[in-house]
C-alpha cells in the first residue's frame, strides 16, 4: 500500500509521534525510552525556549493504516547565522524497515527545507546540542543511556541507499574508574592548581548552586563548545529552563567547579548515576510509578554506572590540565559511591582536545555515531 505522510496538528498527534518508539523497540534490550512529559516539552513550540530561534514542523508516516515512521524538520536560525550555512535538520527519526518509508519521511523533511531556501538536510539533530544526535552507526548491543539516540542496524543503510553521506561522526567510550588516580595524572593536577591558581568548589545546596554559578555554568558550556559542529549558544530562556530542569535533581557530590582566585569559573564537571535502567522499567512514564524507579536510580540505589552530562574548560584554559584537576576531585567520588565506568556520551572523533583527557585511564570505544547530510 502507498505511504500517507501525516503533519502532527494535535495532542493526539504529538502522542502517537513520541510513542511510535515504544511500539517500534518493544523488547529490545538496549533501547532507552524517553520520558513522555520530557518529549511533549521538548516539542511543545509553547515550551520550548528553543523555538525563540528555531522553527520546526513534525511529520507520521502510515503504512497499511498504522504509523510506520516519523520525522522532525528542523531550522535551527541561530546555528545557520553562525556558521553562515543554509542547512535544515531532521532530528527524532524512526522508521520501519521500509525503505519507502523512510524516503517519504526523508524526502518529506527535505521538501519542508527546500520551500524555506534550505539547500542542506543534515541530521539526526535536535533543536540545540542538549537534545539526542547522530545515528548509530557502531555499539548496537550496548545499552543506550538517556540522552542519546538508539535505532536499528538497517537505519544507516538506509540513509546511503537513499543518497546521505557522512558529514561527521561522533565517538562514546567506556571510562573505567581506576582504582586510584594515576600518578602522573594526580601529579598535573597539583602542578596546574599551583601554576594558575586555582581551587575547587562543591556545593551541598542546589538552590545556592544555581544562585551562584547556576547561569555562569551555561554561559561557560556557551564559550567552551562555541568550536563544535552545529553548536549555537543557548539563549536566556534556554538557560534558565535547563537550570530548573537539571541542577535541582543532580547529586552535588558528582558536581565540581574550578575557580581562578578571583572566583571565576573556568571549569565545570558534572555527573550523574545512569538513568538507562531506570527508564527502561518507567517505560517511559513518569506517573503513576515511574517516578519511584528514576528517583530511586538518583538517590537510593543507584547503577554502577554514571553519565558525564557536561564537562566544559573556558577556552583559554583548554589544553592546560585543568581536566586533570576536575577529574582528581571527581574520582574518588566516584569509588566511593562504587561506579564501575563512566559513559563519556557523544564526542567529535575530531576533538582530540577531549579525547586527550581519558589517555591516562582504561577506556573502550564502545558505540559510534553519525550526523548525515545531502543537498536538496
């Protein structure tokens, strides 16, 4: 039977858009659902501060009566102005494993782009870079975590059947925490403490944290990531929602600043024990008792395993061991609390300036994945 593409135009809509994964992955043991009131925030174009810069439209595909695929097209203003590009994205993309529907959502996303004078599909992308992107390409019997994207092997396939090429490639590893800090490392630290004067800040109160550094730590991310592929800074509106979002729920242990001796910061590291398990059970839903796995996976029981959400050096400290200081205050939290690894999430396989940072610990590249491109 012939594809029907369908604009999402109402709640029900917008529903059967974030629960066509539940269906798609049921019993697939590395798939992580999403939690649904996240989803309908994170699209809702009255909600999102995204959409201050940003215009996007969502689009089902139906085969023999049933959703068979979706699609996010994208313009995300900011990031063309900034990198001086025409480029539209499509980002939340799923499909069966149809071919023709993945054309119709491709072909339906780029058409959106075109008759807005993109020249450029590039994707899977989000709104900003705090959203899931990149499609796995490499890891599919690894266990996703919360913030990324997990699909099928036949999804790339399907992407250079259908004309996309690489345009970038992000890499995850394993970070294996060490059993103590390494000497040498533990030995830059200190030299780099000394050197540039600087000293390390924790918080017991969230409220204080966000009062004090909370609007400084996305200003920071904002300098810090400026470089990277896609990036556009986040907007006020941006940064206060992810303040309420992310800092009232985080473990403050997991969470370290450095500060020069004037008190700016121009380090932040922050973590979190891994939600993946947690979401699996809350099947994501967050009531009536999804909730209690989640909370429970924060601040009970949590995996052995933690997600590092967001590690950012002002640029002009970059590539002077300040991560090492980061890290040295971070580590024993961590065997203390008895993780096993850390999930680094996506990195540029280009940003050796990252990568650099894991060369004194066990690590294993673990998934791949990739943002794809093609003129329209």
């Amino acid at each position: 039977m012939a594809i029907t593409i369908k604009k999402v135009e109402t709640r029900k809509d917008l529903d059967a858009f974030i629960r066509f994964t539940n269906r798609l992955y049921k019993g697939n043991a590395f798939f992580v659902p999403n939690l649904h009131l996240d989803m309908l925030n994170t699209l809702d174009k009255r909600k999102n501060p995204a959409f201050e810069f940003c215009e996007a439209d969502y689009f089902l595909a139906y085969k023999d009566g049933k959703v068979a695929g979706r699609i996010a097209a994208i313009i995300n203003q900011r990031a063309n102005d900034v990198w001086e590009k025409k480029e539209a994205r499509f980002g939340w993309i799923d499909f069966i494993d149809d071919v023709e529907v993945s054309r119709a959502l491709l072909e339906t996303a780029a058409q959106w782009g075109k008759e807005r004078g993109m020249e450029y599909l590039q994707g899977p992308l989000g709104f900003t870079d705090f959203d899931p992107e990149g499609m796995l390409v490499e890891g599919y019997d690894q266990l996703s975590t919360m913030s990324t994207i997990y699909n099928y092997p036949y999804y790339p396939r399907h992407m250079e059947q259908l004309g996309f090429e690489k345009d970038v490639d992000w890499v995850e590893y394993k970070i294996y925490v060490p059993d103590s800090i390494p000497e040498k490392y533990k030995r830059i630290a200190e030299l780099v403490q000394k050197k540039y004067n600087l000293k390390i800040k924790k918080y017991t109160s969230s409220k204080a944290l966000a009062r004090d550094y909370g609007q400084k730590i996305f200003q920071l991310m904002n300098e810090a990531y400026t470089p990277l592929y896609g990036f556009a800074p986040l907007s006020e509106g941006q940064i206060e929602l992810y303040i309420k979002m992310y800092l009232p729920v985080i473990d403050l242990r997991m969470v370290t600043l450095i500060l020069d001796s004037d008190d700016n910061l121009v380090g932040v590291g922050i973590s979190m024990p891994s939600l993946s398990r947690a979401l699996q059970k809350a099947k994501g839903r967050f009531f009536p008792f999804g909730w209690y796995h989640v909370l429970k996976a924060l601040f009970i029981r949590h995996a052995p395993v933690l997600d590092l959400l967001l590690v950012a050096i002002k640029p002009e400290y970059q590539n002077k061991g300040v991560n090492a200081l980061l890290f040295s205050d971070l580590i024993p939290v961590y065997q203390q609390m008895g993780f096993k690894y850390a999930e680094s999430n996506p990195e540029l396989e280009q940003n050796g300036k990252v990568q650099a940072q894991w060369e004194y610990f066990d690590t294993e590249l673990h998934r791949r994945r990739r943002a794809y491109i093609k003129a329209i």
